[in-house]
C-alpha cells in the first residue's frame, strides 16, 4: 500500500486548482476576449434577470466574473477572470480565486457580479492589494418565479453578489472567502 504525503496531497490538490483555470474558457488572450465574455455576460442577466437594471443603475461600479470553475475532491478551489467597469467602461481586470478544505467532491461553473453600491466600497476594492469577499456582502436572491429580488437590507448594503448560471455538481455558488487580485491580461 502506498502513502500519500500531506505534502503530495497539496500539490496535486494545487496542479488541479491550475489546470482547472487554464481550462475556463478564457485563457490568455488578452482583454478583448474578457470584455467580450463580461458584455455576453451582462446581456444574459438583463434578459434572464430583468431586475438587475436597477442594481446596475444604481451601483458606482460592478465586477463581473463571467465564468467561474469550481472543483473539489476534499481539498477545492475556484478560479475565473472579468473585468470592473465603472460608468459601463472597463478600468480594470481581475481574477477570483478561493480554496476549500472539507468533505467534498464534484465540479461547477457559474458566473457573478458584484455590484459596489457605494464610493467607499468601491475605492476600498481597488485600492486593496488582494481584497476578499467576505460577510459584509449581501446576495441578491433567485424567487421561485425565477426572478430576482434584493429586499431593504440588501440594497443598503455597501457590496451587493448576484450568483447565476450555475451548472455542475456542487451544490449551491457563493463568492463568500474568494480572493480578487487585479490582473494584466
């Protein structure tokens, strides 16, 4: 019987995190290929999820991350790369990573889109060497009718997700510990 070091274990679980982003779909040809990703991206959560035109018309600023892949086998990660535009103009590209420990196994893709809701948000993100999601953001939820609803709380939030597109085998999407770092394509 063989054994399989912690150590081993980690790399494998990090040449797959790897491979995994190289295969999202996006790769490494530059900015054009993610603008155009972010303007599908956009396009398909205004005709599906007509009620995020009002997110966006009242946001400073969204980062939209039009294919996430997750996978996981005990040790998980995500990866994806989009684009921040403020004023429907492109300032800035960023990649989404997250790493997961725990008992789990499967893959997914997804898409999200942050919406900074305020000034202050926005220039903290920006500002931030490596900013990660964490509680201080609030979902915007699919209803049953398949539409989408943000109640009181939610839109006075400083940084709004919305969480769509999901397909795989994991259940359940969540932007909750992922790590945005700003990126030159």
């Amino acid at each position: 019987m063989t054994r399989i070091s912690r150590r081993a274990l980690l790399m494998g679980a990090a040449a797959a995190l790897a491979l995994s982003a190289c295969g999202n779909g996006i790769g490494s040809q530059g900015g054009a290929n993610i603008d155009a990703r972010v303007d599908a991206t956009l396009g398909y959560l205004e005709n599906n999820y007509p009620g995020t035109r009002d997110l966006q018309a009242k946001s400073v600023g969204m980062l939209v991350m039009p294919l996430v892949t997750e996978a996981s086998l005990g040790f998980g990660g995500s990866y994806g790369r989009g684009a921040l535009r403020v004023n429907g103009i492109t300032v800035d590209y960023y990649s989404a990573a997250q790493a997961s420990f725990g008992f789990q196994i499967g893959a997914q893709q997804y898409a999200h889109v942050l919406y900074f809701m305020t000034e202050e948000a926005l220039a903290e993100f920006r500002a931030s060497s490596g900013w990660a999601a964490g509680a201080d953001v609030k979902y915007a939820m699919n209803d049953r009718g398949g539409n989408l609803s943000a109640d009181t709380t939610t839109v006075l939030a400083p940084v709004i997700a919305v969480v769509f597109g999901q397909a795989g085998l994991i259940a359940g999407a969540s932007v909750e510990g992922t790590k945005y770092s700003r990126i030159i394509p």
